[in-house]
C-alpha cells in the first residue's frame, strides 16, 4: 500500500493504540481492545471508495494530524452561559472525561466513572462495549474508540425512576490537536424516565470520538437532547448507538449548529414489541462547513414504530450529507416507519446530499419516506415583506419556520427559547 | 395621493403595462376592472414593488414621493398595502408573532415606539371584535389549512392591524361564495374613512354591489380605456367585456382617458 497521508495516520494511531496504557481492567475488556486496535490497525481510515464515508472525505483531519493520547496543556475555559437549562442536573465532561461527580443526584440516579462502572455495572458495560461493530474501515473511529476505552462515564437511572433532567456539557478544553475517545453509557432500568441534555461546545482543535450507548430496559423513556454549537475548526465524530426493550420510548432532538466536520451516527435498535422511537434534528451551516448525519433504524420486533424528521439550512460553501435508513427485519410485522428530511439551500454554492433507504422484509408494515432540497419561497419572501418586514428579517423568519417541526419537539419552553436563539444565531449572514 | 404617470412595466421581459395613467385621492375607494391577462393583477404588483416586474417608463408618486426606487417592506411602511389573490400560506410562522413583527417594523420605521405584547394583543382584540373574526386565527401558522374564505378575511384582518393609508384589494372576491364575500366587504367597508384609499381590482362587478367604489376604471391592454362612477361597473357586466375589443367604447357614455 502507498504511504498517503491517512495510511500514515493510520499507521501512526494503530502504533499509539498497541502501546497506551490503560487503568488494571478485566481481562474481557482487555481483549476487547485489542481485538478493536487489531481490527483497525487491518482496516485503516475511511476512504472515497468506502460508501458509509462517500461524501465526507477526511483530508482536513488527516491534515491536523491529530495524537489519540491527550496532551495536558492549558485549557481554554469553555463558556457554557446562557444555562440551556436550569433545573437540569449538570454533569461536566471536559474532553469527554467525567472529573468529579455532581452531588446534588436524585435518589435513584447514578453518574459513575468508567473504572467505577466496570465495578458496579460490569455485565451491562460489557455488553454495551461488545455489542459495538468495530470491522471495516466504515467503522474504524467505532475501533478506536473501542480499543480506546477509558473514558467517559455511565448514566443509570434505577427501575420506575423518574430522574428529571440532566445536562452533559462536552466542553472542548485542550489546545492539543488530539483525537479524543469518549464512552457514555446511559442505563436505564424498566420503567425508568430521563431527559438527557448533551452539549458540546467550545473552541479546542482537538477532534471529539464520542459513542454515547443508551440501553432502554422495558418501557423506559429517554428524551435525549443533543445542542452542539463547536466553533469552525471543530471536528466531531459522534454516534449514538440506542438499544430499547419493549415498550420503551426514545425521542432524540439534535441541533448542530456548528463544527468544521461533523460526523453523526445515530441509531437504534428497536428489540422489543411496542418500542417506538421518534428521532429528529436540524443542522444549520454556514462557511466551509461539513455536517455528515447518518441515521438507522433496525425494528427487529413487531409493532413497533419509528420516526426520522430531520430538517438542513445550509448556506455559504457547506455541505450537508444525510442518510436515513430503516431496516424492517423479517417477523417484524406491524412496524410503522416514517421518515422525512427537507433542505434549504440559501446560497448557490452550498450543497445538499439527500438518501433515504428503506429495507422491509416483513408484511403488514407502514412505510413513508420523503427527501427534498429547495430554497425559500420568493412569494413568501415577498408577501411578509408586503407587510412592512425587511428582507433580512423576512428571510430569517421563514429559515427559522422551515426548522420548526424539530424546534418544537423541545417541550421545556425555556430551553425552548434558547435553541432558537442559538438557531438565529447559526444562521448564514450573507444570503 | 396616488398618483400614476405613464406607467410601463414589464413581466419576463413582455410588456404588460403600456402607458397607464391613474389618480387617486385620499379616502376615494377606486374599482379597476379588466378582462383577464389586462394587466390588473401587475399593477397591485408593480405599487407594491415585486421582483420580476421591470418598470420601463412613467413614475408612481405616493404623497408626492416616488416610490418606484424603494424596497417593498419601504413601501409597505409608506402606508401601501397589498392584500393577495392568493395569500401565501406559511407554515411555522404564528399569526400572532408574525403580524407583530411587522407592525413593529412599521412603526419604527414610523419613529413610533414598539408596542409590547400586551398593547399588541389588546389591539388585535380590538380589531378581531370589529371584523366578528374569531380569535383562534391568531393562535394558528400564517394562512396554513386556511379555507379560501379565511385567508382572504386573514388579508383584512391584517390590513385593519397595520392600518395602510392605500389598500389594494386584488382579486378579493376570487374563490369566495356569497356569504364569504359578504363579510369581506363587510370588514372592508368598516375600514373606509377618509385618510384611507383603496383600490378594489377585480374581474366582476358583484364585489362592488357590497363594497361601493367612488370610481370605476376599465384597464385593457395595459392602459385605462374608460373610466365612471359605480355605474360603469354594471354596465360592465351588462355587457362584458367583449366591446373593447369591437371597439365599442363609444355605445358607453363614459369618458375616456387614453
């Protein structure tokens, strides 16, 4: 193979992976680590010809280079004000590492350290880590991240509990450009109810790769915020990766309003009958930025229902990628799945790359799916304009509407209010 | 107050107005009339200044000013309102916040104060009691799910909050069955006074049997062919239109501007 700057790379993390040293753990996640760094020292980074990474070329990360160890080096404090929510329970994760353990947790909630987990949850843990694919190079920041498990925390939540909100601040602190891991867990027992506000915010050039696995027991429900707005230079790999029991509810709500390169996966799977699922999100770009949103559904139980709404502005020279996908196993009869993602286009140089797929192998099922990139309806323009609004105000009013099937999924009306500032303030300037 | 000099617009680059003349004074309600494709609902366009419509010659005073050089939101803050054939339906954007937003940006450009929510909803009641419109249209998105009745009395409700000084009606009656009709005019006609001037476009004279206009103009071809009092409205739709094209404008003893 050519030495290019990713085998390189690639080469460089593998080496880094083989030689870190981790925390004693238990000799299954010893293994499962090293079986992660094998998987990607064999597989490399993803390329063009790799169809999961077709639109999002890795060249600017390749060109920073990053270390996967974090350097200690002066931290540039992350501002979190405005509060998105003040009644939430903060939990801090700088780096994507929990330091200290918020005191103030409702009876029934836990906030733990990886190593702290490992003691007290370690069959669930275990499960979680291994249930996570890590061949292939569509997969390899899922390897690193594994063979990189450290980091992070986990979330429980114990039976029939309703624990009220919690708010994980990511602030990106460290001026070292790294490629930082980061595992959350999130448990939640039968019956249990959580609101889980993630935030990532700040101006580090380090790059995020941060797996969040939340395990739904049956009929919990988990209303999962997520608001990132990352300065320019920011690059985050995220996935989420959801697993719900029968009966369970999990309603995930993103906002990302900023990033230089940004990678979502989400997915979940839906285990058990009556699981439903209702995920939506809106991206606002502006620059050079690149927003890649991929999202799965993998109703392997009968009726079951599932929904992606998801809604792009896209403006100056960015790009949005979006894959909606919808996996209806055989026997799972009497799933309803809706998808549906609309694209405003306000600059002639931005770029929008829409794909829903649907793939049903059982009977009775319920499918609709729907993708369009446009711009701004001229007439509207024109008619709030007839109404004595300037143009720019016009304009902004009907960018912010087109986003209003996602903005209005956020219940709590102050958090409400503040992601549509942070909206307004994602917009593209120049239209 | 209105005044019209010659006015030559085009539309995709095809002539539609071609010298057309029209004076309006204060609190005078004038009825343009025309068979279609005459040019009517370009004229409401080119006052209220939309994109695609090129004025190639003549001038639009509007209290002594020439509006032809200003943004549409501009005009619209001069006191000219545009009430739509069809009212464009905006998903997202509540009645309420959006009509609000735009008297606020009215009255600043006014140098008047901002009203605050509280003053805003007291005056929204106020005019939502006049017109006999329930309240339920402010809570709903801009014209979403509307019936063609609703979104046109939405145009007048809307019109009565930001209170124009010229009001052009076009095509208010399309789409409307009787009753709907009726209480239009009926919230039109509330709004006549003396500072206030409208125009009624339209392609019937049933419209003008509830809302009376002080002038009736016939437009055809891009140009006012005649021009009367009420009365010339039914002559119109005694007769139709087809006599301006038989060149018959002589059997109507109306003058004639040309």
């Amino acid at each position: 193979m050519n030495a290019t700057p990713a085998t390189e790379l690639a080469a460089r993390w593998a080496d880094s992976l083989r030689t870190a040293v981790y925390p004693v753990a238990p000799a299954w996640l010893e293994n499962l680590r090293e079986n992660a760094t094998a998987a990607f020292a064999e597989a490399g980074l993803p390329h063009r010809k790799v169809e999961a990474w077709r639109y999002t070329p890795l060249k600017r990360l390749e060109a920073l280079a990053p270390g996967l160890a974090p350097v200690a080096d002066a931290p540039s404090p992350v501002d979190f004000a405005p509060a998105l929510c003040k009644k939430a329970t903060v939990v801090d994760l700088p780096d994507g590492n929990l330091e200290s353990i918020p005191a103030d947790l409702p009876e029934g909630v836990s906030v733990l350290s990886m190593s702290e987990a490992l003691v007290r949850f370690e069959d669930r843990v275990r499960s979680l880590a291994e249930s996570v694919p890590v061949d292939g190079p569509a997969r390899a920041f899922a390897a690193i991240n594994t063979a990189n498990l450290h980091r992070g925390a986990v979330v429980h939540v114990a039976e029939g509990v309703d624990a009220g909100s919690l708010l994980l601040r990511f602030a990106a602190e460290g001026s070292a450009s790294d490629l930082l891991s980061s595992r959350v867990m999130v448990l939640l027992d039968a019956g249990a109810r959580l609101t889980l506000i993630e935030q990532h915010r700040g101006a580090s050039p380090a790059a995020l790769n941060l797996l969040l696995q939340p395990q739904l027991a049956e009929n919990a429900r988990l209303a999962h915020l997520r608001v990132q707005d990352r300065d320019d230079e920011a690059f985050l790999l995220t996935a989420t990766h959801a697993v719900q029991a029968a009966g369970s509810h999990y309603a995930f709500c993103g906002f990302d309003l900023g990033g230089g390169l940004l990678r979502h996966e989400l997915n979940t799977t839906l285990n058990g009958e009556e699981a439903h699922a209702e995920l939506a999100g809106a991206w606002v770009l502006d620059g050079q930025r690149h927003c890649d949103i991929r999202v799965a559904v993998d109703h392997a139980a009968p009726n079951c229902s599932s929904e992606q709404f998801f809604r792009g502005v896209l403006g100056g020279r960015s790009r949005g990628v979006f894959n909606g996908r919808a996996l209806i196993r055989e026997g799972a009869d009497g799933s309803s799945v809706r998808q549906s993602n609309a694209n405003l286009l306000l600059s002639r140089l931005a770029e929008m790359d829409t794909k829903p797929e649907l793939e049903i192998y059982a009977d009775e099922v319920e499918a609709s799916h729907g993708a369009t990139v446009g711009q701004l309806d001229e007439t509207a323009v024109f008619y709030l304009r007839t109404r004595g609004l300037p143009e720019a105000e016009a304009r902004r009013l009907l960018t912010a509407a087109f986003c209003q099937g996602v903005t209005s999924r956020v219940d709590d009306a102050a958090l409400a209010e503040t992601v549509a500032q942070m909206i307004d303030a994602a917009m593209p300037g120049a239209m | 107050m209105l005044e019209i000099k010659n006015l030559h617009a085009n539309v995709a680059g095809k002539p539609i107005l071609k010298g057309l003349n029209l004076s309006i004074g204060a609190g005078e309600v004038h009825a343009i009339m025309g068979p279609n494709g005459a040019g009517k609902s370009t004229l409401g366009n080119v006052i209220a200044g939309r994109d695609g419509y090129e004025v190639t010659a003549g001038e639009v005073l509007y209290n002594g000013k020439d509006i032809l050089g200003l943004e549409p939101d501009e005009r619209a803050c001069e006191g000219i309102f545009l009430a739509f054939q069809y009212p464009v339906e905006i998903p997202g954007v509540n009645n309420t916040y959006f009509l609000r937003a735009a008297l606020n940006a009215q009255r600043k450009y006014r140098g008047e104060p901002e009203l605050d929510s509280m003053q805003f909803l007291k005056l929204v009641r106020e005019k939502l009691k006049i017109l006999h419109i329930d309240d339920d249209l402010m809570h709903r998105a801009v014209n979403e799910g509307f019936s063609g009745g609703e979104k046109k009395r939405n145009e007048i409700f809307q019109m009565a909050v930001l209170e124009p000084s010229l009001a052009i009606l076009d095509e208010t009656d399309s789409g409307l069955d009787i009753d709907a009709l009726r209480l239009v005019a009926e919230g039109v006609n509330r709004q006549r006074s003396a500072e206030r001037s409208i125009i009624v476009v339209t392609h019937y004279q049933r419209l003008l049997d509830y809302i009376v206009p002080d002038f009736v103009h016939v437009l055809a071809g891009g140009r006012i062919v005649a021009s009367g009092g009420a009365d010339l409205a039914e002559k119109l739709e005694a007769q139709g239109y087809a006599w301006l094209e038989r060149g018959g404008i002589g059997k109507l003893d109306v003058e004639i501007r040309a």
